[in-house]
C-alpha cells in the first residue's frame, strides 16, 4: 500500500458536502401507509409510476423481520477481556477517550491551527480517540478536511469508521488488522500519524495522573515512578520526530519496541507490565466503546406494527434490499453486518484533496498481521480465545475490506474505507454498476445490479429508516 500525496496543494472544494453516512414472532402491517414519497429527477425522466405501491411477499417479509429483532442485542460477551462489561472500567475508559494528553507531537504541516487541525505542528497533547471519532458524527471523523481520511499527527490512508455498534465486531479496521477491540488502542497510540505517541509514555501519564482510577480496576500498578527502572519519557520525545515524504516515521518510534533507547533498555519483566497497563487501559475504552449504539430506528418501528413509519419509498427500498438489489447478502443481521471481508472493486480516488492511497491488498495483509501480533486473542494479554482468527487465509482476502454495520450510515460524513464516496446515492450507484473495472488488487466479487432510477432512490430511502437516536447524552463527553 502506498499513499501518494499531490506536491501542490489545490484550491479546497465541496465543504458543504457533508453527508446527510433471539428473535420472536411479531404482527407486521397489512397494509403500506399512505405516506407519499419524494421522486428522484432521474426516476421522473425515466418516466418511472410516481410512487407505486410496495409488494412484500412472505419470503420478503421473513427476511427483513430477521433484520429487526426487538429489542437489538447488545454487544455480545468478550471472552478476550475480563472487564468488558465492568461499569467502573466503562466509567475510566470514556475518560481516557476524551483524554488529548496522552499524545506526541503533531508533525505533519497541514496542522495549522485551523478548525480543520487538531493544533499546529510540534504541539504535544492535541490528538484524543474522540479528535477522529467525533460524537456528532456518529463517532467518526467529520473534521479533517473534506470529512473523508483523518488528520491526527498525520494524515491517515483511511476513513475513520464509526465506533456505533462496534461491540458487536470481533475483527476490527478495515483490513482486520485487529482482533480485539482492547488491542485496538496499541493502534492509534503507537502510529505515527494517529497519537503519535508510545507505551511507555501512556503507562507513565496513566501513573502519574490516574492511578488511584486504574488500581481499583486493574490492581497495582508497577513502580513507573521508579526512574533507575523506568526512564522518564516527555511528550515532546516520545513517538516518532518526523514523517518522511510517505507519511512513514522516518526514525525509531521512542517509548515502544523496537526504539533501541528507553524501552528497549527496560529489563523484559518491566517491558511486560508497561504492556500489560496500556493493554488494560484499552481494556477499559473498549467497555466505554461497547456501550455506543446506534440504536433501532424507524424501520424497526414499522417491522413492530407502526404503520405509519415507513413511507412507500421506503417500504419498496426494503423488499430490493433483500431481493433483487442483493445488498443482504453482505449486510446481513440485526447490525446489518455480515462481519466478513470482501473485494466490491474499488479503484481508490484523490482523497482530502491532495491524497491517494494505491496498491492497498486489505484483508490479506491485516489478518497476516492481527495473526502475528503478540497482543493479539491468543497471546497472554488476552483474557481468553474464542478463535476469531481464521487459521487459513484465503487468496479472496486480496483487496478485500470489512462490511460495514449499516445503522445510522446516512449520518456518516463519508463512506467506503477510502472516504471517496460522499453520500448514500453516490454508493447505490456504485454498486449499481458493479464497482470498477481496474484499479485495485485482487478480485471484484460484484455484478451490475441494474436497477433504475427509481428504485436506487428507494435504497437509499430505506438506508435512511436505519437511523437510531445514538447513545445516550451522558455518553457523548468525558464523566
């Protein structure tokens, strides 16, 4: 994968392109309501009926009732963290969510101070999980400059996915890199276009400010204050110094493996508990992370009897989105997510202006490396293994990305893992035309779908029924 950046900086355009990204037996509707749908121009030059009435069959309205249980699950159990479920580890991990102080320095120019920035280059303590996953937006990045690849440190290859309903997912990121959502944080802490910061400084800012917190989860802490053990690492040093032309860390990152200087010096027993703290503190974000929901929406109001909350549109959407248009074959389930990888043949656009990420082989190369990870389910700062990874890795994982859930999509600022696609139509059109010829590795696994005007507009209408309240307001900031 390699991320290719315009030498000039073009003219900014589009700003205002936000997008707008056990069950039982129940009685469904007789009868469609009688509420009117807008028409698509397209549909009306095409000379499409002007708002025909839906057909469900039975097989039609046994599909889309296995979509919308009542109530929504949670998230399920994870095996691989003992405090999944821990309000006190929920409590501490939406604090260090919000927490900014964790971070390096930023060291990419394009952080100029602006509401598009998170603070100007060389400031330390400016990136937060919640600078890239915004509660406004649905938990994603509606931010950086054109809402579609994030700016923390750096400028990242892919869109920032929506955390909602991410406890239901065993295999995160786009390509599977990760494999739980604990280990997750390593991630962002440790990039150097993310935090840009390390673990030996997480392990001491957590030390030194919110001990007294993690001990009462976590048990006691290892002596961080210690400096003849722990050398003491500042802000301003840890991580990486600077990008090379690639966004790539062009030195050894201080404070993590690898950095030849004040972690690799530790003795392996004191390298183990600086580990073991930053994993338990992505322990306890990811019980924070597993309490944001998207919550059910306006089609699971009409599936449970309120025939008034779907509109025609929305009624036809639904039966093409289990039938003719195929789209349950991917994004099945109560979260519209079949949680697997596939290749839909996405030739990468310029991105944020000026970006363009090529060559990226997705699943094969995440699920090579989550396989290799010492932090991984299987390692010893797992809390258990309930075999998530697969032990054979298909040569269709080339290319190949993760489903996204589909609940609350239409208030994602931008869409696919590139970011490229702006809005809902502009991704029924895509799949409409059965993805790109070229562009991409591996092998598009899609077909035309060839719907008409109308009917693409009638997808996009029923995507918009998914749309929950969100999480409640006493999650949406730091307790």
């Amino acid at each position: 994968m390699m991320l290719w950046r315009r030498p000039h900086l073009v003219t900014l355009l589009g700003w205002g392109a936000l997008l707008a990204c056990g069950s039982r037996q129940h009685e469904l509707p007789s009868a469609p309501p009688p509420m009117a749908s807008p028409r698509s121009v397209e549909a009306i030059a095409s000379g499409e009926p002007a708002d025909p009435e839906p057909t469900w069959t039975a097989e039609t309205r046994a599909a889309l009732a296995a979509l919308a249980p009542s109530p929504l699950p949670p998230a399920p159990p994870d095996v691989t963290n003992k405090w999944a479920d821990d309000p006190r580890a929920a409590t501490f991990g939406r604090r260090l969510f919000f927490d900014a102080d964790f971070s390096g320095k930023l060291l990419d120019g394009d952080n100029d101070g602006t509401d598009h920035a998170l603070g100007r280059k060389g400031e330390v303590g400016k990136v937060s999980c919640s600078g890239c996953h915004l509660p406004k937006f649905g938990f994603s990045d509606g931010r950086s400059v054109n809402r579609q690849i994030s700016l923390g440190a750096g400028w990242g290859t892919r869109r920032a996915p929506s955390l909602l309903d991410v406890g239901q997912s065993k295999l995160l990121m786009w390509d599977g890199r990760r494999d739980t959502l604990h280990n997750q944080i390593l991630g962002p802490i440790e990039s150097e276009v993310e935090m840009n910061s390390s673990r030996l400084l997480v392990a001491e800012k957590v030390f030194a400010r919110h001990r007294a917190e993690y001990e009462a989860i976590f048990g006691a802490m290892p002596p961080l204050q210690d400096a003849a053990r722990f050398a003491p690492l500042a802000a301003t040093q840890a991580g990486c110094a600077r990008l090379d032309a690639k966004s790539k860390c062009s030195l050894p990152q201080r404070g993590a493996p690898g950095d030849r200087q004040e972690f690799d010096r530790l003795k392996p027993a004191d390298q183990e508990a600086v580990t073991r703290v930053v994993v338990n503190v992505g322990k306890a974000i990811a019980a924070y992370e597993r309490l944001l929901a998207c919550g059910s929406g306006r089609f699971d109001r009409f599936m449970h009897g309120d025939a008034t909350a779907l509109s025609r549109a929305d009624q036809r959407g639904a039966a093409l989105f289990v039938g003719k248009a195929r789209c349950i074959a991917c994004h099945s389930g109560p979260f519209f997510s079949d949680e697997q990888f596939h290749n839909v043949g996405l030739k990468p656009a310029y991105v944020a202006t000026v970006f363009h990420d090529i060559g990226d082989e997705g699943a094969l190369k995440g699920l090579t490396l989550a396989k290799a990870d010492p932090l991984n389910a299987q390692g010893r700062f797992s809390d258990g293994d309930d075999g998530r990874l697969p032990t054979v890795l298909e040569a269709r994982l080339q290319g190949a990305f993760r489903t996204p859930r589909l609940r609350c999509a239409s208030q994602r600022p931008s869409l696919m893992h590139t970011g490229q696609l702006r809005t809902l139509e502009q991704v029924v059109s895509f799949f409409n035309r059965g993805g790109d010829r070229f562009g991409y590795p591996g092998e598009n696994e899609l077909r035309p779908l060839a719907l008409t005007p109308r009917e693409r507009s009638d997808l996009v209408a029923f995507m918009a029924s998914l749309d929950g309240p969100g999480p409640s307001a006493d999650l949406l900031g730091p307790p």
